[in-house]
C-alpha cells in the first residue's frame, strides 16, 4: 500500500519529541499518515513536523483553529507554509471564518494542505451537546456544519464514521476523516460516537484517525498491522 492509498492516521499524542519520534520509528510511512495534535505541537513547535516530514511520513496537523477569520486563515497559511498535508479548523466558527481560509490557501502558490472542519467531537453525545446549549442531536448537528463547510468550499470534515453515510448522501463532495475508531475489544476511553476499521471504512470513511488503540499498545506496529490486515 503506498501512502497515497493508506486510510489509516495515527495519533501521535505523546507530551515529548523523544516519546513521538520512538513511536514513529516503530510505524512504516507507507501503511500510515501521522497526526501532531495539540499536545506535541505545543511542546515541540513546526520542528516535529519537519522531523516526521524527513522520515517519510505526509503530516495531518490538528490545532483545531478557532478564532476570528483573519486569525484562522493567517494560521492555516502557517501551517501550508509548513508543508502539512491536512490542516483542521472547527466549523462552528462559521462561514466567514471557514471561507476566510479557503481564500488565503487558494491564493498560495504550491500545493496546499487539505483543509478539514471539525463538525461535534466524537467525545461528544447528546447531553454532552445539550450541555453547551444545543438541544439537538450530534447527527443533525454534523449535517448543518457540513453544509455550511461546503458552502465555504473546504475539503472534508471530521465527524464520527456513525454520521458517514447520512454525510455522503448530504455532501458528498466532502472527504470524511473519522476519529473514534476502536478495534473491537480495545478500551472505548473518553470517545463516544465509535465504530471499528472495518464498520467505519464500509460507512464512508475516507480517513481514519487511530491514537491510542496504537500509540499505546505493546507492539504499536504489530496493531498498526492488524488494522491493516482488517481493511484489507
Ligand atoms: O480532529 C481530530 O483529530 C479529532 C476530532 C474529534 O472529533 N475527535 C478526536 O478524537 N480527534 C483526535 O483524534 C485522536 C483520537 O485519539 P484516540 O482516541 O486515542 O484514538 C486524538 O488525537 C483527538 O485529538
């Protein structure tokens, strides 16, 4: 499998560059992409990303940008600067804001990161949506985000494979990366809207998103291999 064709995303949620980097030099860059989240960009900064990205591996930075549309654009510029391949901001910062981004990386020579809105968190069920105000179902409420991610022209969502194919008939021009994937018998830890490798590809995922069931396995290798023997 080439990196262009692989699924699978992993995690790196480690709290240092040596923890990140161990568990890198265990996965092959053609069975996975990875993912620098919130945790190891704060303490290492754009070398990690540089790093993984002189390892062979393509980067899915996930800082979840959320702030006023110059400031979310002037970010998603850094990071295509940084040369990552998918970068997320959440839609719920609205239109102005998702197509504030659009417009910056349209007007940037080279290639450009994917840009991906972060529709309900897949932590997220209904009381916890009640909780914040929103008397709705997660679905419901992923399908009005992406309709508005459409409209502002972004390349796909993250949303839980369990919304995916009320997603691919909605917007089906939308790439779906999918967090919340537990191989069955692993712990559901703090997820909530959550499938399998297998249940979440046959739904309509097109990435999926896979932390802890392999960064903190005994032979994360080994479980990376295992995913990818149950997609097949
Ligand atoms: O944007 C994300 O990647 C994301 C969105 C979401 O709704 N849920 C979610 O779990 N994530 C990220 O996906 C990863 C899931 O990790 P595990 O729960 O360990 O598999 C974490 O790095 C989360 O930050």
């Amino acid at each position: 499998m080439s990196v262009c064709q692989t699924p699978i995303i992993v995690a790196l949620d480690f709290p240092t560059r040596e923890a990140a980097l161990a568990l890198a030099d265990r996965l092959d860059p053609s069975l996975c992409r990875v993912k620098v989240g919130k945790e190891l960009f704060t303490s290492c900064a754009s070398d990690i990303v540089t790093t993984l990205r002189d390892r062979g591996f393509e980067v899915f930075l996930d800082l979840k940008f959320h702030d006023i549309p110059n400031t979310t654009a002037m970010a998603v510029k850094a990071a295509a600067e940084m040369g990552v391949w998918m970068v997320n901001v959440h839609c719920s910062g609205g239109l102005r804001m998702m197509s504030a981004c659009r417009e910056t990386l349209d007007k940037l020579a080279g290639p450009v990161p994917l840009l991906i809105g972060v529709t309900v968190l897949t932590s997220m069920e209904r009381d916890d949506l009640a909780g914040i105000g929103l008397d709705i179902e997660p679905q419901e409420q992923v399908l009005r985000l992406a309709a508005l991610a459409q409209q502002a022209g972004m390349d796909g969502l993250v949303c839980s494979a369990l919304e995916a194919p009320a997603l691919k008939a909605a917007q089906p021009s939308l790439q779906l990366v999918t967090p919340g994937i537990r191989p069955a018998g692993s712990a559901q830890d703090d997820q909530r809207r959550i499938l399998t490798p297998r249940q979440a590809l046959d739904a309509g995922s097109d990435y999926l998103v896979i932390g802890r069931p392999i960064s903190q396995a005994a032979d994360p290798a080994a479980a990376l291999a295992n995913v990818v023997a149950e997609l097949g």
